[in-house]
C-alpha cells in the first residue's frame, strides 16, 4: 500500500516532512481516506450490487450478468420483462424468473436465512407484482418472508384473521395502493415497524399513486415510514437492514 | 297571478294575441316558467336558506338574521364566531351557539325530527368541529343523528364496538382528516350511504386536507362519495335529502 | 362449529376456565367475532363481488367468470374490451356486452327491478360511456334507470325540457367532463340527492379530470357529492344503496 | 426633436454622414425608433397609467398621486385599503373610494362614456368585489357598465329574469368563485364575447381559486376567454379595448 | 306555433284557463320559454355547430357530415386526421383539409368576409397547428385573417418588423408554448385586445403546457385573456364574436 | 371480568349453550376480541399515549396531563409552547420543557435505557427544533440517543468526521430540509437502517417542505424510507420500534 | 446600405426632410435599428443556429441540413434518432451521430477548441443522455470538455476522487436525476460556478424530474443555478458562453 | 497540526508505523483529508460565511456578528429586519443597511472591485427587493453592478435603451415576477450568460412565484439559467464566481 511506502520513505529520510505532507494531501490521503469508508458497496450499505432492468438494453444487461456471474456474485434483476429473462437464462441457465415481480434470482451457493422474518403484507391483487418485488429482494438478501395477500381494508375480517402471523415479524412491509389505508389499520395493531409502500394501482384522482402515497405519510398511527410509489425492492432493502439488527 | 290577469284580459278582449304572446315572452313566461321552478330554495332544493357566516361583516348578518327572524323562519349561521353570536343573541335570544361547530340554531316551533337516523361518525378529537357541524345542520334539517367519535383506525377495535349503532343508520357521514382511511374501512362493513368528509387536520404533506380528500375519492370500498375538504355543512344536506327519502 | 366443541368441553370440564379464555382469545373468537361481521360481501356492504377487468388477464377473467356462473352468481364486469368479451361468451353464452359502457352483464334468473328510479344525467356524447358504465351498474344491482344525455350546461334549455323527469327520481347520478358544470346547476333545480362524476373528457388544463373534480367538489349547490374521476361504476353503488332505502 | 436637427446639421454639413450614422445608431435611432413605438402607454396599449396599491407605502402613493393629479392624469387606484384612501383626499379632495371594490376613481373632467355598454355579471354576493373592481375600471376607462349581480347557477332562474339585459351589451365580464360554472352557462345563452374571471372564494379544495380557473378554462362554450383569479382590473382592461372598437 | 293555438282554444272557450295555465306550464311554456332562447346554436351564441373530431368514430363522423351536409349546413371539422378526410371527402368531394391545422372545411356558397381582420401571431414554428387551427376557425366564421408566424421573443425584431400590421387588426391571437412570453410583450406593444393561446410545445418542467398558460394568466400587460391550452378553435371563436361587432 | 362471569354461569347451567353463544357473539365476543387486540396502546402498538398539543387549548391539556400524572403515566407533550408548559408546570412541577423541540417530558421513575444508540443526524442549524422533537421523544422511549447536527452535504467533511458515531447506531434518524440531499449522501456510507424526515426549512420553489420530500422518496441509496414533513416524532417512534427488536 | 443612400440623396436635395424622417421611420430605421441588434443570431446571442429534431419530419430536417450544408454553417442536430441520422448522412457524409446524446455533428473546417474546459459530471449511468447532450454542445460551441461520469452520491468516495479535475475546470454542468443531490454535493466543494441539469430518471414520487428540479432549486450551496429537465442543451449553451469569458 | 506531531514523533521512533496509520485513518487523516477540502468555505466554494436572519433570534444574529467583527470577518446579513439591524449597529457602529435589500453590510477595510460588472436588470419597481439583495450580495463579494431597474417586457421600449449597458457586463442577473418574460427576451439579445431569478410578486394563479420560476426554465432562449424563487443571494453568488473567472 502506498501510504506505508511513503511512511516508510519518510521516516528513512527520503521525503522530507513537507513532502509527506503534500503527498498525503494531495494524492494518497483521499484515497485512503475512502479505501476505509469504500472497500465494497455490500460492505459499505448493507446491500450488494442489484441490476436495475428498465431503460437497459438486452445487450448491458447480458454484459452485467456475465461479469457477476463469472465473479460468483448473487443475481438480482429487478424490473426484468420476459425477454431480459431469454437473455440471463442463456448465460445463467440455473437463474429463476419471478413473473409478478419482475423479477429474477440466481444464487451460487445454498443461502442461509434469517430465523426471523419479513411480513409482506398486500392490500389487493394488483398491488401483489409490487409485493413480490418486496419479497423477492427480501428473500435474496437473506431473509425468511412470510406472504399476506389480498387483506385490504374493505374487508377488514381477512385482514383480522392473519393477524397472529403478522404480529409475530420482526418488521412488515405493507403494500397497497388506491387509498392507502392499509399502513394506517396496521399501525395500530402491531408493535413492529412497518414501512409503507404505495402502488400506482388505481386511476383518476390517484395520479399515479401520489393518493396512496400522502394518505401513508399522512397516517395517524405512529411508528409508520414509506418509501417510493411501487417500490418494492427499496422497501425490503430496509427490511433487512432491521430484520438484521442483533 | 299575474299571467292568470293576462289571459283574463286576453279572453275580454283587452289585450290582443300578440301582445299576450309578448308578454308571455317578455316577462310573464320567463316568470312563469321559473315560478314553476322556483317558488322557493327549500321547495326548489330541499334546503332552506342558511347563513354562511365566514367573510360578512357583523353588520351583514344582523340585518339578515332580523329579516329571517321577523318573517318566522328558522335560522341556521355556519362558521361563526363568538362575536357573531354576540350580535344575533341581541336579535334573537333564543338562539344557541355550539362552539365546536361554529354553528348557531333557533327554531320558531318545536320540530319535528325523522325516525330514522344519521350517523356522523369522526376519526379523531380533531375532526369534531367539522362533524359537529354536519350534526347540528342535520338536526336544523330535521334529522336525528347519532354521534359516534374518535374511533379512527389507528384503535380499530374502538369503531367496532360501535358498529351496530352505525349499520343501524339510513345513511353514514364520516369525518376524517390526515390519511383518511376511516371511509373506507367503514364502507366495507356497512350496506348503507357513505358520504365521506375529509378535514384540513394534519400537516406537512397533507396539503391542508388534500391527502384525505384524495385517499376518499380513491376508496377500495364501493358505496362512497365525498364532499369538499371541511364541509359538514354539505354532507349533511346530501345526508338529510336520503334520510328523508320514503 | 370448533366455539361449541370448546364451550361443551369446558362445561364438561375436560378444559379450564382459564385454557377456555385463552382460546376463545387466540383462535376461536377472532374467526367467530368477525363471521358474524362477514358471512358475506353482498350482506355486509349491499354490492356484490364485480370484476374490474382493467389490469387482468383473459385467463384470469375466464376463471372468475366460469367460477360464478357455476355458483349461480350474475356477472358485472367492468371496463371490459370486445377480447374479454368473446372470452365470456364461450363460458357465458347468455352474457352482454354495452360497447360503450364497456360492462358484460349476466343474470341467472329474471331481475326484479325498484320501483323508484335513478336518473343519470350526461353532459356531452362524450360523457356517455361514463354514464353508460353507472346505468348498466345500477341496473344490474336491481334499480330501474332513467338516461337523460346530452343536457349540457352550454344548452341549458335541452336540461330544462327534461326537468320534471330528473326531479322524479330518487337520486340523480351526474355525469360531466370539461368545467364540470352540470352538477351545480342541476343541484339547483332538483330536491333529490345528486352524485356527481368527474370524467377525464377534455384537454390541456383539464388534467385528465381534475379540473371537473374540483368543479364539483366546490359546487355552490348544497346536496351534491362527487366519487373518483370516470368512476361511474362507484356512483351506481351509492346510488343503488340510496335507491334501496325504504 | 433631435433628429431633426442632427439631419439639419449633416445637410449644412456640420455632421458628417459617418457621424450621423453613427449618432442615428447610438443613441438617436433607437430612441426615434421607439419613440414611435411608445410616444405613451395610453397610446400604445389603450391602457393608461393605474396604481396598483398593493405593496406600495403610503409615501409612495401620495408622490405617485401628487405627480398624476398636478401633470393632468386621471386616477385610478386598484387594491386600495381605506388608510391609502385617507392618504390621497388629502391631496386629491374630489377622490371617490370604492368600500367593496377597494378603488379610488378622480377625474379632473367629466368624462364621456362609450354608447355601448359592458355587462359586469356576478355569481354570488363574495364575488362582489372582484366585480366591482371590474366595473369601476371600466368606467375610469370610459365605459357604460351594467352591474348584474348574484345570478349564480345554483339559482339559474334569477340569471334568466336578466338574460336580455346581458344580451344587450358589446361585451360580458363573468365573475364567479367555488365551481366558476357561471361563465359557461352563460357563454350557451349570449352571442357575445365573455371575460370570465375566477376568484378566490371558496374554501378547502378551492386551491386559492384554482377550482374556478381550471373549470373556466375547460368550458364546454366557445367564445369564453379567462384572466387571473381575482383579476378584474385585466378583466376591464380588455373588455374596454373590446367596447371601444368601432 | 302550439302556444298560438292554445291560446286561441283558450278564448274560444274549448280550453279552460285552469287547463291552458296548465299546458303552459307543463308543456308549451318551458318549450316556448325556451325557443326564445335557443331557436338555435348560431342565433344563441354567435358560433354554429362544429366536428370535434377527436375521440369520434370514422363512421360517427361520416354520419355527421351527410346530416349536415344534405342540410345546407357548411362544415369545420377540428382535430381531424388524414383518415377522417378520407372519409370526408368521399361524402363532400369539395371538402379542404389543412394538413398542419387538422381541420376540414367546405362551405356550401361563396363566403363573405369581414372587413376588419384577426391577426394570428404565434411564436415558434412548432406553434403553428394550433395557430393554423385559429386561422381556419376564424375564416370560416367569416373573419378576414392575417398570419403573423415564428415572430417569438428570443429574436424580437421580427416581431417588430410586423408590428403595423399587428396594430392593424381589430383583434389579435397570439399562440405560444415554452415560457409563454410572447402575449406579453405584444400586449405592450398595441391597443387591441390579445386573445393568448398556450400550446403544449416543450418539454420538462414545461408540464404539457401549464408554464405557458401560467405565464399568460399572469401577464403584467393589462388587455390580455387566455383560453385553455391548444385551444385555437377557442380563440378564435371569441376573436370572431369581437370583430363582427359593429 | 363479564366474559368468566358467563362462562362460570354457563358452567354452573344458568344460562344455555345458545345464550352463551348469542352472548359471546352480540356483545362479549367482540368485546374480548379486541379487548385482546386493544389491553392498552401502549402493548399494541409499542408506543404510549403523547399529547400532541397543537390545537389543543391550555384547559383540555391541563386536564389530559392530570390524568396522566395521577395515573402514574409518563407524560410528554409535543409542539407545546411556552404557555403550555407554565400550564403543566402548575400540573407537574417536575416536567421539563425542551424549547427547542417544543416538547414537555416528565417520567415518573428513573428510566431505563436501551443499550444501543439512535443517531440523530440534521443537515442544519435550522432543521434543530425537528430533530430535537424526534431525540426528546427517542429518549422518553427509553432510547440512547447520540445527536449529530449541523452536517448538511454542502460542507461534506463535517459529516465523515462523524461517520464513526453514525455507524455505530442501529437505526439513524436524518433531518434536512431544502434540497433534503443528506439520507442520500448518508444512506451510501452506512449500513444501517435509515428514517428521514424532510422539514420546512426553505422557501419558494421548497413548497413547505415538498421538494425536500419528494428528493427523499426518490433517493438513490437503498435502504431509506420517509415519514411526513417536521415529523420527528413519528420517526423517533419507528426508530425506538427497531432500537428495540432483539 | 439603403439608409445611406437615403441619407445621400435627403442631403442632395432629392428627398425632403419630412420624406427622410417618414422612410427612417416607417421602414429603414427599425431594420437599421435592429440590424444593429440582429445581424445574426450567433453575434446577438453567443449561440449559432441549431436544429431541434423533435417534432420535426425527415423531410423538414433534410431542407434545413441542405441549407446549413451549402451556405457553410457547421451543423448540430439534437434529439435525432437513427432514422434522422441516415437522412442526414446522405446529405453530408462527413457527419457524426452519438446514440447516447442522441446529437449530429458536422464541422466545416477543424474546429478551436478553447484553453480552459467544462467538467461535465453525471450522477448516474442513465444520467448519460443528457450529460452527453451537454458535451457533445459543449463541444460544437468550441468548449474542452471533460467528462466525469457515474460519481453519484450513493458512492461518495468516486466522486471524492475526481474532484481535482472538476475543480480544474472553469465552470461544471452536473447532471443527475432521482433525489438530484449531487450539484448540492459538489457546490459545497468547488469554488467555480455550477450548473445543475435535473433529468427525468426515476419513477413514481419522481414526477417526470420534478422531483430533482425541485431539490436542486432548493440546494443549500450557493453558486448553483439549473435548468429545464433533460435540458443538457441549454446547459451547454450557458456554460460555454460562461467558459468563453476573457 | 498534530498531523505534523504525529509525524514527528513517527520519525522518532515513538510512535510505530502502525499506530501512526492507525491515527492517521481513525482520526488525523480524515481531518487532513477535508483539511485540504476545507481549510474555510471562502476557499473551498468561493463564497464566504453570510447570515441568513429569517428564523435566527436577535440574540443569536448578535452572537454571530460579534464574533465575525472581532475576528475581522467582513459582514454581510440576508433577509434582516430593521429590529436586527438595531442589533448589529450595536456591535458594529459602521454596519450599513439597505432597507429595500433588507440587507446589513460591513468591510473591515476597503474593498476591491472587479474590473468587470454584473448587470441586475429588474422587470418592475416590485421586483426590485430581490434585485438589490442580488446587487448588495454582489457587491459584498467584490464585484462592481450596475442596476437597471423597470424595464419590463410590457414596456419594452425601456429595455432597448439600456440594452447596450446590458451587453456590457460580463454575466447579467435578470430578476423578474408575474410572467417572467424578460430572461427569454434579453437572453435573445445578448451573447453573455443569463441568470434568471424568479419573484414571488404577483397574486392568484402566479402561485408564490411557480408561475415565473416555470416559464424561466422553459425559456425559448439558450443561455439562461435559474434559481430559487427570490433567491437574489444566490443568483449573485453564482454571477460572482462568474464575474471573476479570468
């Protein structure tokens, strides 16, 4: 490492203290000073390298996966359509690709899990591609995942008989779109942090999702935080960045 | 009648074809065909006269609460203050004054109310000004209403210990402000009219009542329909239009 | 039924008090508590199940629909191509296809319809498709309809010609784009509870039907409420409820 | 003017032609060319001088005055609180204050009005100042005004009972807050162009007037223009430069 | 005429007054109250009935132009693609189609032209379908026209080197996107009222037009109304109202 | 307890099997239901009661803090002002008022804390008062809390002097208003889960706290999910939820 | 030059005084007047002709390419698909296309290129359109041009380790959409004047790049200023005018 | 510099390569490696330490402004009211204050000026407070300014007679409210870079300045750039870094 050599020559007499100082300044201290902060992004963040599929080329995304493949790094693609997936099979052929989620995985070796797990709790049916996209990132990063559908809050009786199974998480990931009550009901029945994710699922006044979106931030149960509309993969990020915590 | 003098004049001979074709036109019709419409707001619309109180002068509402008073008919000022009432009290010292609602009442006679009833049902202490406001218009409509508050959904358990009271209503006005979401939890476990209000309680992205006002109208339950942010005073005359349907 | 099994063990005495509490509290009371509160959607809102069919896939759509008509329940669906339709018909040769309102309507038996009737009231030709949405919904949830189309405010004498037969109904479901006019004006006229419905038709600053939204949310005519924008099949529902009170 | 005597002195010779080419460039040409172009803002956009009081100091206003009152000019003040009224009858002792339209009108003459009139219609009593700031600058314009006030649309038939006074004028100003729906009632009845101005009455969803303008905006009546919310002042302007065409 | 009728029966007695009050009511007065007002579309409001083409079927389209054609009516269809001409002209072989203004035209017999002109100002190049739909509509409303194209704010003088014949028109449409700035300047520059048309033209925070109109609605030239964006059939309605007047 | 009460009776043969049932369904069931779900809050959701007093008149609070304060509740109270605290001074002479949080705290006994550490990271000296909220109420949780302030991202080196502390937290609460850049900035050097909290710090194109918002909700760095605008006290409440997960 | 032969000819004798004011006036003082400003649009403005090839047909580009090419303009065209680049091309062989800037270039002669650079830097890799839109301008102004790519703040430290050669240059375009906190970032590390380009990268909360828009205008740095999203063009203009100041 | 010890005492002996690598990465080198960053935010961003007063209490500002004078900081406070410059004159006898700017000035010693000038143009006498707190900041940070005040598009005339003192400057400040015209149109006249600065001044659909900060960004004219509504500072510091590129 140059820092050493450069220490080493200084204290030989080779460089003189300015220059040592100068160096370290100009060059080499920056550099190490990030080396410490840097090493690797999974070191860094919590979270390795994922492949964002949307605005990719087939012909990226082939050189992405090629590269992870052959430096046995785990694959995620997230927002992959059908044909992404022709071209990660063709060089991962093991790889698995999850429909709903847009999703696809590849692991190199068994992955262990975490004894305790995930909630990924969806409002409707069409919020479930955003759910699985939670999932799916969830379970790739480690986690056990337990999957509530379809327990929107106009017909809250489903939502009440799975509640045992929510409660016993150590973090829910809450998925719904049009009104985004769901986030709200849940709050106020479990002592778990839920993290809000609003779907674009819905038309009109749901502009997109912004409805579901500032109903969540807006909820008056406490302990609730949301992430981006439809996503997923950001919410079971933070997911198992607590799910982690010793 | 005036059209009834003309077409007398036109028999006798006094006014010819033409001219009572003109008048008819000209004046008589247009009054005539509007007199059929109008004779007045309460025949017209099913409401009466009411004073909105926010923006007119003392002065304003002094003369109009006499010209009300003095001709026997009853009085219903929204948005009030204490100093408003302060002026209508020495007009009319009968008159009450709810100061949550901002509202101030006086009935001539005693009033005869429907049998069946309105539920106003609120999320929070908060949004009890604006559905105090929807019961007291409500009552001045004739209606009888039950208050069922603070059971938002973050204490779920709270609003189904008071579900019977609720199903037991003709139709539903629900007050809620931050996320919402009361409407829609409430809309899938009754069969009845839900007219949902949102509040301007809340801060920061709620947008001065946007939020719940967007959450409403995109309610997973159907059977909804929504007012302007704040306005009891409009759900209730919607409300008391279905109660009093036969 | 497992809350006898228990009540006649704990009676026998083979469970005690206390197991029979915990019970009651962690499994069977839940499920109990809220059959009482479910048995099923039509009981518990007053709407039936309906198929949205927006965002579904033909085959989804052709399991749902072999599912009901196997079970004898009729068939709404909504937002429904001419490709889902010939879908339905090779499961459902008896079923209907509205072009405009794009609904597949299907009953099992003869319907018995209400005697008192909704009207639905259109703007512009380009309105229709909205209304013609809420008109087969309401029909299909037994209420006899009464079309009034192309009154808008911009010829006001053609709503005028038809006045009598809007004000003889129980409840008026409106239907305009662009200024979103009509509800205020009609709310003028009529005594009757008006729904109003926002559709996206127009351009520019009409941001996809917000601008008729807003319109009618602050309508000066008390009386009226708004559901989500083209959301003509929610306004059906409420208006089916109110046409429904007796 | 200087460019006759530039030109007179290049014809002696006292100029060069580079000289006065030059000069013609730099400094007179420009001026000449606008010169022609400005003369005065009356004569060039029709509009004379007005004060906009808002954000003006009462200092400030006085010499504005002062210079306005002693060179000749007429005044008109828009925006003006009645302590800025007290402010200028101390220099202008014949100044009118207009309580409602927050207008302060002096004439050093008396003033010829147009033949034709403008039609200055108002939804409700709260859209009275914007009407009347309207109709007080078309009059300090020069125009004949008719006030047509409080024929909003949810009493359509008291707009009816005026609809030929409005038909009589050259041009109409519609001014209308909460749903704006007026000026497209309107703009189906007359033949005529129509100012519609939207104005900030209203509350929650209102959106400050935003509501009025959007639907304005959106009319389903050609022939209707918009100006700002609350802007009558532009609102005159324009019907001013309209009433004076021959 | 039924009314005349009537009241003939009337005075010869075979019609009582009870009866003729009530037919008045019922039947004949709302018709005749109201054929004072409609007789028709162009009588009422200065504009005839036009083809928006847009959202229609070829074959609605089709049926329209035979209607209106076998009448004698002459025909503009607005927003209308190559296809539809296509159609067009196999019913009107004489019909004229502006490729870049998306509008038809025929008229039946030899038009006669105002005297006064509209000037159409637009600014960018990519402005001209929406200043082109203006010119065509006012054309065949009657109105001499004068095209004043690509004259916007980034290069002024060639604004200026058309001002005379700007300042010539009775009435001036000024169609511009991006930031709008163009009515602005020109309400500066003349004494006739400006009728400013947004168009949707940029990109980004251009918020498909929202800028440009925001900027016109917020125009410190007095004089100056706006229609909604793109709107060139709007405009030019209203221009047409203003320069027939007389 | 009613429940034991009828099962004994039930056991002892006073009331029937049927009643039991009908018992337990009408009114008992329900009750214990949610009596499970209910006990208290605090079990519930893992947050206590806290008054939040905006809105709140000195009366109501003075009352709410009695209560608490004889119950032996521990007591804080957020968005108090001065005024507010003299009243719960007199109350509770031990409370203590933060001014800058604008929050009162009072515990009954000394409190336990948690032995991992909630970082509290603010951009600027101006984003102080909503990061004190979210300590203040992270401490009355029972959390450790290490506070980091004044490290926005426009003088970096500030904050990876600090980096060490951030990363031994287990959950990291991040502050900032304007263009809210820091959890992005922080989310890529930590692996820990991150809260942010946009503020109202800003003005003009800020929109109270919007654009730092939705710069949050879009951020770069996975991992990171958002409460509402100035809410540090509901980020302090998820915090302490995962401070707390063993 | 036709004003100084009228200036000639006035001195002569052969055109009046009066003649001579009139044609300076009505027509060669306002072309002489603007051809002082005018000339052409490089020497006015600093920025020669470019084509914008959105909304532009093929053939409309071919023309425009065909008069650049034979008068010896040097030519860029930008937002050009292939289809546009081959149309080019058979016109002028020697041009250039970049699939990522999406821009065409063609040089007359070898280009200058200036002493100092712009430092171009890109948050992210789908931040390269637009950032290569800027250089590829940059560079057809005449401007060095430095790119820095991929330095986004999720990964600080690459940013940290380009920073001598971003503060080398003499002013920085920084592009970057999502949260858009990169130019916040590095205006706290460089003393040279910053222009920031929000790009419409992202989804959801994003808005198009509204969201980064808004964060840059709102950057807590001061020595920022930004322009439209996506609008690497203007930037590039901007800079290069900045770069070439002496 | 206890870097300079520590490598000292390394040389010597009594402190090991380790440990010396060790301090360096734990705590030196960090400090070393934004020393160099750092130093002082006038070194590293161009622009010195400047009070901003909105939101600082008087105590708090005096805090400040005694230490920035004893240490002979030159002076500059933002948004101060006439109470905070009570304050500061307290502390600092020779502080000036520009009561329009609503800024407080003070240099230790006298001041140097660039040779170059920034030109501030300001639309209108409203616009003005922004354009001198631009004019004091550039001032403040060593640039000579020339103001040129109410030249607004609506008198466009004005403009042109300054346009050559505009040319003059070497980077040109443009300050505008309502529309915000006047960048586009000067950016068409000028080869110097242009930064546009938005007001707030303006009233209903302006927005809080949204209306002109939109129509800036969306400027027909190459070469501009912008900032935050009234955000004079800031469009001075970025002028500033400009101005003195050399």
């Amino acid at each position: 490492m140059e820092v050493i050599k450069l220490l080493e020559d200084y204290k030989e007499g080779s460089v003189s203290l300015q220059e040592t100082l100068h160096v370290l300044k100009e060059q080499g201290i920056e550099d190490l000073g990030f080396a410490k902060i840097d090493t690797s992004r999974q070191v860094r963040t919590g979270i390795p390298e994922v492949i964002y599929s949307a605005g990719k080329t087939k012909e990226q995304i082939r050189q992405i996966v090629e590269r992870m493949y052959h430096s046995g790094i785990d694959i995620l693609a997230t927002r992959a359509s059908e044909d992404v997936f022709e071209v990660v099979k063709e060089v991962v052929p093991g790889a698995k690709f999850n429909q709903l989620a847009k999703t696809i995985v590849y692991h190199h070796n068994n992955q262990e899990k975490t004894e305790g797990y995930i909630a990924i709790v969806a409002a409707g049916t069409s919020d479930m591609p955003v759910a699985e996209e939670a999932a799916e990132t969830a379970q790739f990063l480690g986690n056990k995942v337990e999957r509530i559908y379809d327990v929107g809050v106009a017909g809250i009786h489903r939502l009440f008989s799975k509640i045992e199974l929510i409660r016993g998480a150590r973090v829910i990931i809450v998925v719904a779109g049009m009104e985004g009550a769901l986030p709200s009901v849940l709050g106020g029945l479990v002592a778990k942090p839920v993290i809000a994710v609003p779907t674009s699922v819905g038309y009109g006044a749901n502009l997109g999702g912004l409805a579901a979106l500032l109903a969540m931030l807006n909820s008056c149960a406490a302990g609730i935080s949301v992430v981006n509309i439809d996503n997923g993969f950001g919410a079971a990020c933070q997911a198992s960045l607590i799910n982690k915590l010793k």
